[in-house]
C-alpha cells in the first residue's frame, strides 16, 4: 500500500510477508522533497529489517542516513556491524531507536543509564559523534503508571555533520 504524498524506502527488497519477518525500520520520504533531491538506498552497506541506509542528495550535497533499531541484547553486534564500516567518509545522520537509557540524553534527570546506554554512549565518543536531540526530551512514555518517561530515540551526527547542527553539550551531572 503507498500513499500518494510519500515515497516508502524498505530495508531488504523484496520485503518479508511473514509477521516474525517484517522491517522494524522504514524510510519515508515526501514528493515535495524529490525534487531536486533525490534518495537512494544503500542495501550494499546494510541489509537487514533492522537497520537501513539511505543516501540523500541535494543539489552537490550528499549525506548519508543510518536508520536503526538497535534490538534488546543486540548492541554489540550493531557496534560491530559498525566498526567494518567508514561512518566518516561523508556527512551522516544515526537516527532511530537505540533502546539505551543513559544520563547523557535521559528524559529525567534520575533516569539511570543500563549497560546498553553505557556501550551505546562509549561508541558515540569512540566516533566523536553528537547528539542532536533536544536536552532532556522524552521519546518513549511507558503506559505503566509511575513509569518516568525516558529517551530512547536518538539522532547522531558525525564530524562531517555535526558542525554545521546546534551543537549539544553530552555531560552526565
């Protein structure tokens, strides 16, 4: 099914049909966008339901976005995944749920970070990347009552990117 105003980018081509299979990422993109912008996908860099690659050209300008799902226990096969990869070649964008909790983008100021959020975090230092999400801002609201809202959507920018975003101080207090 697609939608007149926008354009779906899958993960794997063709995609699954089966429910235990389906993508957990997916790229949307306007019509009003395509032009002069074009997208090209970048299954050749990633090819899996969770994760996916776009590249997004402008005029001279290409950047290349990371769309994730970073899933339970899997962290540090993502980190891997990443460690073969040149994430500095071109300007990119890490986008997507990282299902981490730590003090550097929690939502309240006594979330406490988990393992997952301190491997997630030493990986965004190893690679000098910045958070360009708002300070302090809930992405995920547990319908559990007494449950703090916590951050666990995340948006990365490399050095090539970074410095031409608001910057974002990362300290844990």
């Amino acid at each position: 099914m697609s939608h007149p105003s926008w354009v779906t980018i899958y993960p794997l081509s063709p995609v699954p049909n089966c429910e235990s299979s389906r993508p957990r990422v997916l790229t949307y993109i306007n019509h009003n966008l395509t032009n002069p912008a074009y997208f090209h996908s970048r299954p050749d860099i990633m090819n899996s339901l969770n994760a996916q690659v776009v590249d997004i050209h402008i005029g001279p300008t290409k950047v290349r976005a990371y769309n994730l799902y970073w899933e339970g226990k899997s962290h540090q096969n993502m980190i891997n995944k990443f460690d073969s990869l040149d994430l500095h070649d071109l300007p990119s964008l890490f986008l997507g749920d990282f299902n981490a909790c730590h003090c550097s983008w929690a939502a309240h100021p006594r979330n406490h970070r988990n393992a997952a959020g301190t491997l997630v975090r030493s990986w965004i230092d190893l690679n000098l990347l910045r958070l360009l999400n708002p300070h302090r801002t809930p992405t995920f609201f547990n319908r559990r009552r007494g449950i703090r809202p916590t951050c666990i959507d995340l948006v990365l920018a490399n050095p090539l990117l970074r410095d031409i975003c608001n910057p974002q101080e990362l300290r844990c207090r």
